[in-house]
C-alpha cells in the first residue's frame, strides 16, 4: 500500500493516515489543547504568519494550517500526492540539483 500525502498549502504536505481530525480553532477548549501541545513542543506552525483557520489534528502534533476545515472535506481542490519511491526521493520546487 502506497501512502498518501495531504496539501495543506504553501507547500506543505501531511500523511493522511496520520491525521485524526481537522477543526476549527475557535472554542476554548481547543485553545487550551493547542496551548498544551505547545508547551509539550508538539506544535506545528504552517501558517507562513496568516491567520490560524484550522487545526489538523495527527496521532503526535497539531497542525496550524491557514485553510478553513471545509477545504479537507472531499472537495476537488484537496490534492492526495502518492509518497516517492526510495529512488525518486524527495525534490522541492526551486532545486537545481547541487549542493
């Protein structure tokens, strides 16, 4: 089985077996889970400075994303990447090949 990838923009990719929910980050509660996660350094920050719209919620981490919940929701626009293979490996936009 293949895994797969989730874009949550600017880039950024997150497994889709590891997510649990994606919420809203509104109510106190979550407020106080994500200043929990933060204080235990298991917060990720994908906001690039904008606004916290969602919370993407994984078995380890909480995400910060810039995109409303409704985005993840089966839409067209949610893009699934396969993983590469061992010898594909990992290549990002802007790589020229030297180091």
């Amino acid at each position: 089985m293949q895994k797969k990838f989730i874009n949550i923009g600017y880039g950024n990719l997150v497994s889709a077996e590891k997510i649990i929910a994606v919420i809203s980050p509104e109510s106190a509660p979550v407020k106080r889970m994500v200043q929990e996660a933060r204080e235990r350094s298991a917060v990720i920050d994908a906001t690039y400075g904008r606004r916290t719209r969602s919370l993407i919620i994984t078995d380890s981490h909480i995400i910060l994303c810039a995109f409303l919940p409704e985005r993840f929701a089966n839409s067209p626009e949610t893009a699934f990447y396969p993983a590469p293979s061992a010898k594909e490996g990992l290549s990002f936009a802007g790589d020229k090949g030297d180091t």
